[in-house]
C-alpha cells in the first residue's frame, strides 16, 4: 500500500505537516477543505480510531468506517457504526454484514439486517453468532419453516422450552400435525405455556380425533373454531393406482420431497367398517416391515388408517415393466435376488408382502426393482374392480390362494419364483424354468430349488432367504457364461444396466487378492454395487443425485450401520469391510437408504 505523504491528493503543506508529525492539524485541515475521506486514513495512522470513523461517516464510506471500527476492538464505536449503517442501501448493508461475519461479529450483521427485505441473510448471521433459536424463530416468522426445523436440529439447546414452541409452530406450518403435537406437548413439559402453543396443540389433538383432550387444553377455544391444519400434501397430477382405491402424484411441504398419496378407501362406500378393517391392518404391516428397513421394500412415509391414507416416495417407472420388455437374465436374476432377500427379512418378522405384480415395483436410486410395503396383499378385496394386470395377478397366485386361502410368506415365494419364470421366458405362458437357463452353467441344486418354489403345496417351497441364495447363484452363472471368466474372479456381468454409469477405482495394497474375489462375487444389498473388474480395479455404480456422504469426525461407521447389512457376507470379508470403514465410508442414497460405499473403503 502507497504511504499516505504519498497521496497526490494531498497539498504540500499537508506533506510538510505529516512529515513534521502533525498529523490531528492536517486531519483537521483536511475536513475543513471537504476531503473527509482523506483525514479518517490521517486518524488512522495515528490510531485515532473514534475521530477515523467519524470522518469517515461524514465522507459515506461506510466500509472504511467498518475497517476502522474492527481495528479498534471497540464495541461500542463498532455499535456507532452499525447504526449508522442502517441508512445505506439494501446490497451495501449485505456487503457490511458479510464483513462482519467473516470478521467474527455475527450478532453486529444480524443486528444491520433486522429490517432487510430478504430475511435469509439475517437469519445466517443469527446462526453463526450462536443464536440459533433466534434464527429458527426469526425463519417461521418470514415462512422458511423448513430452514427453521434444519436449524433446531442443529443446536444443542434441545431442553428450550422456546426451541420447542418455535418448533411446533414449524411443524403446524408445514402441516405435520402430529410432529407439532409432540413439539407443543414438549414445550409445555418443560415449563414453556403461550396461546400459540396451546392453539396449537388444541388444534392438533382435535384434527387426530383426541376432541376432550383438545377442548382441557383450552376451554375457552372449541377446537371446531381452529383453524385446520395446512395440506401437508400438495397434490400435482393422478396417478394409475398400484393396489386400489385412488393415487396421486404430490409434493410433500414438510420434506418438499415427490410422493405418491394412495386413497385406499376412495372406492370403499362410506363409514364401510370391512372396508376399514381391512385397510388398517395393512397399514399396521406396512408400519411394520417399514420398521425393518430393507432396500429392497419401499419405504412408509405416511400412514393413516382412520382416512385409509398411504403416502410411498415416487421412485418412477419399475426396472422390470414387463416380460416382454425383460432385460437381460443375468441382470433378472440379480434384481430377483435383491426382492427375496426383502422378503425374507419381512417373513422372519411374521410378515406377507403380496405386492408381486411388476406395476407394483418401485425403483431405488441405483436402479433396483422395490417391492411395495409389507400387507399390501390385504388390499386385494378392495381392489376388485380393477381388471389391470388380472392376467398376471392370476399367473403369480399360487394353487392355495385361487382356491380361497389367505396369502403367506409361502404364497410370496411361489408368486416371486414365478415371476422370474416370465421374465426369464419373456412370456406369462412359458413355464420351461431348465430350459430358460439352459446354457449358462447354472448350478443344479439352485434351478431344483426355484423348481420347488413352485410346488403346489406350501409346505413343501423353500424359504425366500434359500431362493434368494438359488438366484445369486443363477447369476453368478449366467455372467460366467457370458464373460467367460473363473468364478473366483468373477463380478456379475448382468449388473450393468445403462442406468448405472461406471466409476472406476483402484483397490489399496492392503487388500489381498483373496479378499477383493471375494467382493468382487459378494451380493449385498447394502453395498454400492460393482458392475466390473479388471485385477485391482473395480467398476462401481456412481451415486445419484441427491445422495449424501454421512461424514463423520470419528471413525464410528461401524455403529452406523443399518442393521442387517453386510450380512450376506462371509466372515473374513465383512470383517475386512468393516475394519476399513471411515468417516466417509456411509452414502444416503435420495431412497433414505444408507450404503457402504465400496469407493471410499476400497481405497484403505
């Protein structure tokens, strides 16, 4: 920087002055000619920072008095200038806050931007100063709820009984009623009362049926004159109903996540109590299955028996359309694989899924096929008006079930078993299973046991977690025939739809050759998927949009893990899985799913 004797703005005799030391009678002088500008940096030489900042203001350098002011280490001159901030324009008020943040004066931004149109970039400079309940607070008054909510779960002020009123407004804003019932119920446990809470809370007991309840907490308000809760689903065009009833295709304003809304009871008559029993006990399965959390079955992201309401993320078109338009047998192997290894968790819990037709898939984020919620195979009398599909409804049902038994895990089987037949077959009326693998070294024993599958009586069908095992073996198989490569260094070849661009990684030393065969033949749901290897290198599906590192500071990835994953490993390889998990080691897929993720423990 040019020394201030320097400036050619300056007159000789002001030269001479600051040469001899006088630099307060050349400031004067300065101001006294109309260069206020000129006598704060003569101030500041001379670290006169209380006379710098007010030549400066009077000049309208607002960011020089800024600088001065921060120099100092003066609150209360900083204050002086914060103030007098508050007349500048909207983007010089914005460029004085973002300084202020960036110096480590959070609050003083905040305070400069309480009445700025925009609100956002108070709300970051309450944030960074500490201050997040005020944040939140100060997000639900200028309708950011969801900034409100993602702030809260931030802070370690979780006893407030501040933080849960501003959190249950939030979730009432956003209409998750039930969210915001439990926040105001929170609030009040911990000492914390206002009338919006008890509105609140009032409101929200009544919209979920607790009607006395509601009217305790404020007898002096009918819950009736509430105002009902906002529509938490927004919808944006009709769906083809998968089970029965009525669907939609909405957005949910809580997550602003895309979501099919199925009215199970639309085609039900009214107040129909056989009708309603039947729902409520598929919602209670759903619940369940749910509760197992598989990536193989779609997620629950709402449920309500009383109104028959199911909401189920929207993951778009099924990978497996039709027989017809079957892919590969390899790549049908793998993705049937996938849905019994679902199935066999959901029938160890007691549980029947049913919702075996290929326009009752869904897709996860890699590609996948994903079964529908356990119970959906209740809803069937209520979808009897619905001719859709009856060819393939009829094909997958097994004996039992045509002839009026109810449908079990058993059932399941058959109709998964059968399913793959068509798809391998390309047609609902080939039935010659042998002949569609004829020619792709498929083991013996796992073609006998699909065979089994399709027996007539239950009893005698294995379980899905042994089909599954029968399927993996089938594609390891196919993939075999195709490439020609040895089983030992094999990774199915069938698993590289188009949909799944290839990321290429290259294992670290400290993996042994028997260990990377090992991963590279593993079949794990739970694994981010390898589509290809050649020696040391791997191929990997990249991740979709959406998905997210769980990054960690500690190198606890190992606690993270869902559970029941890795479990279709063999000893040593899980255990050089999970030695060599980091704190980037976990990917949430946009399916809610978390998957290891092979390129970052790859390369340990």
């Amino acid at each position: 920087m040019a020394r201030l004797s320097d400036d050619p703005e300056l007159t000789q005799e002001e030269r001479v002055g600051l040469a001899q030391g006088r630099h307060a009678d050349v400031a004067e002088a300065l101001r006294a000619r109309g260069r206020p500008d000129l006598a704060g940096r003569v101030y500041e030489a001379i670290w006169d920072f209380s006379r710098a900042v007010e030549a400066y203001l009077a000049a309208g350098a607002a960011m020089a008095a800024l600088e001065a002011a921060l120099a100092s280490e003066d609150a209360a001159l900083l204050g002086r200038v914060v103030e007098a901030c508050r007349a500048e324009d909207a983007a010089v008020r914005v460029r004085i806050a973002e300084t202020l943040q960036a110096r480590g004066r959070a609050s003083e931004a905040a305070a400069l931007l309480a009445d700025h149109a925009d609100p956002e970039p108070r709300i970051r400079a309450l944030a960074s100063a500490g201050r997040v309940v005020e944040a939140a607070e100060a997000a639900v008054d200028a309708g950011l709820d969801a900034m409100a909510l993602e702030l809260l779960a931030e802070t370690a002020d979780t006893v407030s009984p501040r933080a849960w009123a501003i959190e249950a407004r939030a979730r009432w804003n956003l209409g998750d009623v039930e969210g915001a019932v439990r926040s105001a119920q929170r609030c009040l446990r911990e000492g914390g009362d206002g009338d919006d809470v008890r509105r609140i809370l009032s409101a929200g007991l009544a919209a979920l049926g607790y009607v006395t309840a509601a009217h305790r907490v404020r007898p002096e308000a009918p819950p009736a004159q509430e105002a009902a809760p906002p529509a938490r689903f927004r919808v944006t065009a009709p769906l083809a109903p998968r089970f029965c009833g009525a669907a939609y295709l909405a957005q949910d304003r809580f997550t602003l996540e895309d979501v099919e809304v199925h009215l199970l009871l639309a085609d039900a008559p009214p107040d129909d109590p056989e009708a309603r029993r039947i729902v409520a006990e598929a919602l209670s399965d759903a619940l369940a299955g749910d509760a197992l959390a598989h990536p193989a079955v779609t997620q629950v992201r709402f449920a309500d028996p009383r109104s028959g309401l199911l909401v189920l993320p929207h993951e778009g078109a099924s990978p497996l359309p039709t027989p017809e338009m079957a892919p590969p047998l390899g790549l049908v192997a793998t993705f049937f694989a996938f849905l019994a290894a679902g199935l066999a968790v959901g029938h160890g819990a007691g549980l029947a899924n049913g919702g075996l037709l290929p326009t009752q898939f869904g897709r996860d984020a890699l590609g996948r096929p994903r079964l529908p919620p356990f119970g959906v195979h209740r809803l069937v009398p209520l979808a009897g008006t619905q001719t859709a599909g009856l060819e393939a409804r009829l094909r997958l049902s097994p004996p039992e079930v045509r002839t009026g038994r109810p449908w079990t895990p058993a059932a399941d089987v058959y109709g998964l078993v059968r399913g793959f037949v068509a798809f391998a077959t390309r047609t609902w009326t080939d039935e010659d299973l042998a002949g569609a693998l004829a020619g792709t070294r498929a083991p013996r024993t796992a073609i006998d046991r699909l065979v089994a599958a399709l027996a007539s009586d239950p009893v005698e069908r294995p379980t899905a977690a042994e089909v599954a095992e029968a399927l993996r073996a089938i594609a390891r198989a196919v993939g075999e025939a195709t490439t020609g490569a040895e089983p030992a260094s094999f990774a199915p070849q069938p698993l590289r739809p188009s949909s799944m661009p290839t990321v290429w990684v290259e294992a670290a030393p400290t993996w042994t050759a028997s260990e990377l065969d090992a991963l590279a033949a593993a079949e794990d749901p739970y694994l981010q998927p390898v589509l290809d290897r050649h020696g040391r290198r791997f191929g990997l599906a990249t991740w979709p949009p959406g998905s997210a590192v769980m990054a960690s500071r500690d190198a606890g990835a190992e606690r993270r893990l869902p559970r029941g994953a890795l479990a279709h490993l063999t000893g040593p390889l899980r255990q050089a899985i999970v030695t060599r998990l980091g704190p980037r080691s976990l990917v949430r897929v946009p399916g809610g799913h978390v998957l290891v993720a092979l390129d970052d423990v790859l390369t340990r």
